[in-house]
C-alpha cells in the first residue's frame, strides 16, 4: 500500500472487523506512508472492565517507508473517561492525569492514576482520566521483515490528559531520521498531566549512514497540566530497546527520559523480576520499580543520569552482576 505520497490521504485499519481480528491481522508486502500520509489504526475494546481481552492492531510487513511528514498512528484509540486501569482515582478540585507507563502528574489533592502494562513486551491501551473526552493511545505492533526506514513518526498518544498507549516494533533493520512517540497531549483545565506509554523496540541492525538514534528519537515524556502549570506535568513513560542476537533476552537497555519536564509523577515499572544491561535515567526521567518482591538485575552499563539528577527507586532488591 501507498498512502499519501502526493496529496494529502489516510487509510483506517480496524483491529477488529468481520474479516480481521486479534489471531487474523493484517500483512502486507511493501507499506509506504509520503509526506501527507496517515495510516490511522484503531485499536478494540470490548467494552467490559476486563481490559485483559482488549487488543490492538498487530502489522506485519517486509519493508515498512514513513517520509518525513508521514504518520502511522493509534493515537486516541485506548480507554476514555473512566476507563482503563490507569484512570485517576477521584476528582478534588480537579484531576490528576491517567497513569500507564509511569505515574499521572497529580492535581491538588486528585492523585494521577497508576501505572501498568509490560515494559518487554507492551500491548496494554493508554487510560482516560475521568473527562468524558480524555482518551489514552491504543495499541500497535509492527514487525518489518526487511527495512523500516522512519523518517516521519510512529505514535500512541493519549489526548486531555489520558495517557500513551503502547508501541512495540519487531525489525530486522531499522533507519532514518523519524520519531516513536507515546505521550499525552493536554487540554487547558485543572488538570495534572498524563503519563507517558510503553515503547518497546527490537531490531536485528541499524541502516548503515542513516542509523536510528534510540536515545533521542524515541518519546515517551508525560504531558503538560492543564493551564500549562509546569508543577503537575505526568510521569515519563518506558522505552526498551533490545539488539536482538547481540543483547541478552529481555536483559537489555531500559531508558526513562521526560524530556525536561520536571514532573511531580515518574515513570514506573509493575512488581516482578527485571534485568537491564543499563538504565539510562535523563532529562527528569525518574523510574520506580514497585512492590517488595521485585528485583532489579543490573549489569555492566549501569544507571546514567545526567545533570537533572533523576531519581532510580527500587521497591525490592536490586542486583549489580
């Protein structure tokens, strides 16, 4: 398919329809989003309160191109208003912002909601945060068999202080000068900021003179407050990022990065048992890991910080091997 190479177009996948559903997806040869294109895919929610048999949109290719100004998106296709696990709590003289990768920015005494979802392997929709018109990200899979070549963007944001959704990319080799986004975008209002979704990247070599910079082309930052209040932005949310053959399975590089938003949340990862090579802690990217019984394996890259001093919280034990 083509979309948009020489005038403005858009093409909407469902994740579900008569013909499509989470055990049939779509597959394509050759995928190509120019400069005014837009694939849109929309995510599926069943409507009950057991979001575990909700699904997003899985996409399988063998060579994937987004020109720079090209977006294959599942923005504002998760959980709005009250739903989803990371809505906030209550309202108290305004609300907190939806929590997923990491904490919601608080407002006042209304807490952000709390986060959840699997930083490895990220299919879990961004939350509302009780408005009516507050929508998380949805959900998105791409594996690329051959060459995804991003110059434009790949992006699950949340809207009205709902939070990211999920973006997870399985690529044999990865290029270009784009971007890979799970944030929340905010509304004016007394609101705390939503927080960033989950980004999980893998990918077998980088496209040699025109590689990816995964440090600085992924954003998973929470969002502003509303009435632009720099005191209630969101948590950041995850990015993971694995070689595959080269980096030890699930044991490779986490970063937590809010891009200079100095939040009253952080980004957050559920209890359990995890191993990162580093954790690459920036820009007021703080990361807690919860619940008594995690444990944290660290090995030879460590924690990098830099000068905005984020802070890296254990719950449990924490290992350097």
């Amino acid at each position: 398919i083509l979309v948009g190479d020489v005038s403005s177009a858009g093409i909407i996948f469902y994740a579900n329809t008569w013909s499509h559903n989470q055990m049939r997806q779509h597959t394509f040869d050759t995928v190509g989003i120019g400069q005014y294109g837009l694939l849109y895919l929309v995510s599926y929610n069943n409507g009950n309160t057991n979001y575990t048999d909700d699904y997003g949109m899985t996409l399988t290719a063998n060579n994937v191109n987004v020109a720079t100004g090209g977006v294959i998106s599942t923005s504002y296709t998760g959980y709005t208003g009250t739903g989803g696990p990371g809505a906030t709590a209550y309202d108290c003289s305004g609300l907190g912002g939806a929590g997923h990768g990491g904490y919601g920015g608080t407002w006042n005494c209304s807490p952000g909601g709390s986060p959840y979802g699997n930083v490895y392997e990220p299919i879990t929709f961004g939350s509302g945060n009780r408005q009516n018109e507050s929508t998380g990200g949805g959900a998105l899979k791409l594996i690329v068999t051959g060459v995804l070549d991003l110059d434009g963007k790949i992006e699950s944001n949340g809207s009205v202080e709902g939070s990211g959704g999920s973006v997870w990319l399985d690529v044999n080799e990865i290029g270009g000068t784009g971007t890979v986004q799970s944030t929340s975008l905010n509304a004016d209002g007394p609101r705390g900021g939503g927080s960033g979704g989950r980004i999980a990247i893998y990918y077998n070599s980088l496209t040699s003179g025109n590689e990816f910079n995964f440090d600085t082309q992924t954003d998973a930052r929470g969002g502003l407050g509303g009435y632009w209040n720099t005191s209630v932005y969101g948590g950041n949310g995850t990015v993971y990022v694995e070689h595959k053959g080269v980096d030890p399975v699930h044991g490779a590089k986490l970063i937590a990065d809010n891009k200079g938003r100095n939040s009253n949340g952080s980004g957050a990862l559920i209890e359990d048992s995890y191993s990162f090579s580093e954790i690459r802690a920036v820009s007021y990217g703080n990361l807690r890991i919860l619940g008594n019984g995690s444990v944290l394996e660290m090995g030879d890259g460590g924690i990098v910080g830099d000068g905005t001093k984020p802070n890296v919280r254990v719950d449990g034990t924490i290992l350097f091997t």
